[in-house]
C-alpha cells in the first residue's frame, strides 16, 4: 500500500469518526504519550549472548531482519534498530540477563553487574532509548530440572536468589542513568510436568525466596518491580509454582510489608485460552494502581506469537483506556 492510500484512508476514517464526536488527531496524540517496550529476545529466538547460555528450549522461531539469527550483539541491536524504525511512538527495551556480554566472561549469573551490560546501555543512550530489565532464570545447568526459586536444594535456591538481586541492583544503576524508572519483571517458570504431591511446599519456598529477592527497596524513581505468572508452559504441564492466584496473594504479602511499588504483570497468553485479561484489569486497578501488560497473543499453551487485531486485545485496551 503506497503513502498516498494509507493517508486517504486515514483521511475517511477520521471523517466517519469525527459524526461520533471522536477526534482522531487528539487520540494518536494521547497515544504518543505512551510507551511501549520490545523485548530483546524478539530478535534472536531468546538464544542470548552468554557464551554457556542455552537459551530457550523450542524458542519462537524469531530470527530478526537478517537471513539467519544474530551472531553477537552488534547484530542483534542493527535489528532492533530495524524494528524500532517501522515502530510508531514512544519506545522502551527490555533487555534480559541473558544478554551480557564479553564483561561477563567467567562471571555466572549470580555475579553479573551493571558492567557486563555496558554495551546495551551506552548503545541506547544514545539513542534516548529506556531499558527495561529481567532476570532470566532459563536456559542454564541450575534450571534443568524446572526449578529455581523454588528448589528443594538450598544451594540452587541460593544461586537463584542472588542472581535475581544482582538484576534488581542491575536495573536501580540503569533507572538511575537513564533517568527513567526501569521497570523489572519477575518471571520464574518454575513447575511439573507431572503430578505433585505437595504444591504447598514449592510455593511456600517461592514466597520465602521472593522476600529475601525484594528486601533492598529501591526508590520507585528508579526500579519498579513486577511478578507473573503463568497456567503453565511446555515441560510444566501439570503444575506452575508462580500461579495467578500465587502472585496476587504475594502481591497482598508484600503491601503488608510495606511494598507499595511492587506491580502484578498480566501477559494476555497466559491463562487458560479462554480467559482474557479484560475482565481482570478493572478488579486488579481497584486494589492495586498499576499494571504491567504483556501485549501477546496465546495460541494453544503459550502467548509468543505476533499480535493482531482480535477481540482479546480490543477489549484489554479499553479497559486500559
């Protein structure tokens, strides 16, 4: 579709909204206001940067703008540069810890710092681009087996504990820098594939594990941190530790404690297929004043799929609205 066609239709719209009393210039520019962040991951099929890293199991299938998937992460930002050029408004990246680079040569998770993602953030500052951060709690020898946060073996727990502080420290410096609050998103995929015969037990050590994560608070200016959960992914079948119903109590755990810039994340394919997040953004926005959305499309068991107009989204965003 040429420019020309894309403006005479826009032009029609704009006459058919304007009989209803809608301005359609004042609404692109609310929605110019606000922002909208990219995970890095889109570009590379959640392959990372880590030299031992593996990645997600399955991926996306993602592979970028080039023939084949990015090499290092010169690569991968000359595609997110590509993405972000055909992307309108305002722009954020949420950058996830698998995504260290060189610094983080013989350093494991639980010992990354703000050098090891030096390159990501010197590259978006200069182009006035605000970073979002994520541990990621996938894709390494002390998650094989599904657990992490919420692992029997102290040892593992341990590990895991202190590599989610290190990305909360990570991001406070990040937030600072930029001078806009980096927002970290708390998922652990930890489950069954089978059956479980005490569910009571993982979720208590996932509790326990995520007191001891958030006990430094950082001002809200500079980190705002968010917990999602999921119905359950390929592997975990049977049983997800970090529930929907988990984390909205948490949530309540965490506001007695004195917590109140803690968030609840809804990733709109994360529920059953057919839930939809409409329904929970309005009874979630009485109790708690802010939200953190996945804008994804679930298709089956998983939300990784590229968004279009559907009713599910449609309707999370007037209620967003």
């Amino acid at each position: 579709m040429t420019r020309d066609r894309i403006k005479d239709a826009y032009r029609a719209a704009q006459e058919n909204y304007a009989q209803w009393g809608i301005d359609t210039e004042a609404a692109l520019a609310r929605l110019d206001r606000i922002e909208i962040a990219m995970h890095c991951w889109q570009g590379d099929d959640v392959t990372g940067l880590e030299a031992a890293g593996t990645g997600a199991s399955g991926g996306i299938l993602s592979t970028g703008n080039y023939p084949y998937k990015p090499h290092n992460g010169d690569e991968l930002r000359q595609d997110i540069e590509e993405a972000l050029r055909l992307i309108p408004g305002p722009q954020r990246l949420n950058l996830h810890a698998s995504y260290a680079e060189p610094a983080s040569a013989g350093l494991d998770r639980d010992r990354y710092d703000t050098a090891c993602f030096a390159r990501w953030m010197d590259w978006a500052a200069d182009r006035k681009l605000p970073l979002d951060f994520n541990p990621t709690s996938f894709g390494h020898p002390k998650a094989a087996d599904d657990l992490t946060l919420s692992h029997p073996d102290p040892g593992i727990r341990s590990f895991w504990i202190d590599h989610f502080r290190a990305c909360r420290a990570i991001a406070a410096d990040i937030g600072r820098r930029q001078g806009s609050t980096c927002v970290v998103n708390h998922w652990v995929q930890d489950g069954m594939k089978d059956l479980t015969p005490n569910r009571y037990a993982y979720r208590e050590r996932l509790r326990d594990a995520l007191d001891e994560v958030l006990v430094v608070r950082y001002p809200g200016t500079e980190v705002r941190d968010a917990i999602e959960c999921k119905l359950f992914g390929i592997g975990v079948e049977s049983f997800t530790v970090g529930s929907h119903e988990f984390y909205l109590g948490y949530l309540a755990h965490a506001r007695a404690k004195g917590n109140d810039t803690l968030m609840l994340t809804l990733d709109m394919g994360h529920f059953h297929p057919t839930e939809t997040i409409s329904d929970k953004i309005p009874s979630l926005l009485l109790f708690s004043p802010d939200l953190l959305v996945h804008v994804s499309r679930g298709v089956r068991w998983d939300s990784d799929f590229v968004v279009i107009t559907e009713d599910p989204l449609v309707e999370a965003m007037k209620e967003i609205a």
